[in-house]
C-alpha cells in the first residue's frame, strides 16, 4: 500500500528541504519535487521518508501523473525562479514556471481532490512598505517580475479557492536564512566570508530594512499550516516580527566573528544599476500567533549564531 504524502515543489531547494526535514522528523512522508538536486551540504539529510523526483512544474501532465501516482495528501508549493530580471526572455521563463507552474499545481490538485495545501508567497508583494510594520492588509505592489508572478499566483489560489474550495493558505515570508542558503544569494554571502576569513563587501544597502527570518521558523508555520484546523484567514505573514538594517546585521555578524573583514556601504541595496530594491519594514505577525499558534523561536542573534554555528563545522 502507497502511504499517503505530502508534495514540496521546489523540495530540492533552500525552503523546500529544510520543510522536508521538519516535516519528515514529525513523522510525514514527502515527496520533493525539482529540476535539480539537493545541495551536497544538505544531503545528510536524506532519509527514508523522502522521496526526490525530478521535474518541472511548467510540465502538467508530469505534475499530474505525480500527484496521482505518489497518493500526494497535501502540497507545499514553493517552486518558482527567484530574483530580478528585466530581460523579456528570461521575464517569459518566471511567467511559465511561477505562473504556468502554480495553474498547473491547482489543476492537479483539483483533479485528484487535494484540498489543502501551502504557497509560498512573498513580503514582495507589498511592494515599498508603506509603514514600518506591514500587516496583511497592506496594500499590494509589487516591483519586479518575481513579485508579481508570486502575487498572480496568489490570485490564482484565490481563483480555485471560490471555483473549486481548493482550501491553499498563502504564506507571505521575507528574507527567510538558515542552513543551505545559496552561496550567492546577496548580502547573505557576508556570513560566509566572515566564517572563512575572507573579505566581502557590498557598496551599498546599510540602511535597507527588513525582517529576517530564520529558516526553522518557516518550518514551524508549515508544520502549523498543515495540521490546522479551519481558520479565519487564508493570508499569512510568517517571519520573525523584528525590524532591522542590514547594518545592524552586518554588526551582529562581527560580534559573533570577531575581527570579520565584511563591510557594508550606506543606502539601499540595489535591484540593478537603474532601480532599488523597495524598502522594506517588519511584517506583521498577529494573525498567524491568533490563528495557527505561530511562536517565532529566533531573532536575529540568536539565528545568526545558529546558521554560522553550522557554516563553521562545514568548514
């Protein structure tokens, strides 16, 4: 007999593993799904409850067979190309596969009568914060192609839901860290250049605000989301709630690494030469403490410490 499981697009990646390890260590079978395989400083944590297989979500009819043959209970939708792009080319191949990709995951669950699942959304939807603290109700938008494909998707989502009572919690994250982060995913490749000696500098982006948001914390919400009973809401804010700049992390940095050759120049940080990334704020918490129990573990240092604790052994 074929276990029922749980299916993590983008289950290879920096998200989609660490999920498949909380939820594999409470006891789920998954099956993570992705065009590539896991990071090699990750793959200890293969086990025999994960299931990896190799696929695309712009492919529906794959998407469908996987759906239908793995018995999949329940999806964690978070696969889709991140970053910033203004090249038409590469702005058709975020469409196909945040977009094409997220019309193919509900189509399939609704053909196999799935009726819950997680999006992984973003805090980019909001756009610029218009205040400090950002709760759901913030207005939307978006800047970049990644930020509205990530809010098409949450549209979409909201399509089925009334169509098809396809029950898809939203959750909006930011700037989430944690073991297996890529290497070049800026500013956070600072850590690793503090862990080993090296030198790293970004000219800009000290006094860009964000909430940073330990990767475990996210896997406390899915874990949270899964296991739910009905709630108010369908829309999420998961992070840690906290508010700082990237100097200030810069600073909490070199107090764990003394002596850290890392620098961080002033202002915004950059999307491209043109255009800024849009200032952020913390986001509001609330609703996910009132309504999945949502008990955020890691503020900053202590996440901080955490993730370069992990840096250091691999080193």
């Amino acid at each position: 007999m074929v276990v029922s499981a749980v299916l993590i697009t983008g289950g290879c990646g920096f998200l989609g593993w660490n999920i498949a390890r909380g939820l594999t260590q409470a006891g789920e079978k998954v099956i993570c799904y992705d065009v590539k395989e896991p990071d090699p400083r990750l793959i200890q944590w293969k086990n025999e409850k994960i299931t990896i297989l190799k696929g695309d979500v712009g492919n529906f009819q794959q998407v469908l067979s996987v759906v239908k043959d793995e018995k999949v209970e329940k999806v964690v939708h978070g696969g889709a190309i991140l970053g910033y792009s203004s090249n038409a080319d590469e702005i058709r191949q975020y469409m196909k596969t945040n977009i094409e990709g997220t019309l193919n995951i509900l189509e399939a669950m609704r053909i196999a009568g799935i009726n819950e699942g997680i999006y992984l959304s973003s805090e980019e939807v909001y756009g610029t914060f218009q205040t400090t603290l950002a709760h759901e109700t913030h207005p939307i938008d978006p800047v970049g192609i990644y930020a509205i494909t990530k809010y098409t998707g949450e549209s979409l989502i909201n399509l089925y839901h009334r169509e098809h009572g396809i029950d898809c919690v939203i959750f909006r994250t930011c700037w989430v860290y944690g073991p297996g982060l890529p290497r070049e995913r800026p500013p956070w490749f600072l850590i690793e250049k503090a862990v080993k000696g090296e030198k790293g500098f970004i000219k800009n982006g000290a006094d860009h605000l964000s909430d940073k948001t330990y990767v475990d914390d996210l896997v406390q919400g899915v874990q949270l989301a899964l296991s739910r009973k009905k709630t108010k809401h369908r829309v999420f804010n998961i992070a840690s709630g906290q508010l700082t700049t990237l100097g200030q992390m810069v600073d909490i940095i070199l107090k764990i690494v003394p002596g850290a050759q890392i620098k961080v120049g002033p202002g915004l940080l950059d999307n491209s030469e043109r255009v800024k990334l849009p200032q952020k704020g913390a986001l509001d918490i609330t609703r996910a403490r009132e309504e999945l129990g949502y008990k955020p573990q890691y503020d900053l240092e202590k996440g901080l410490r955490t993730y370069i604790e992990w840096l250091s052994k691999l080193n």
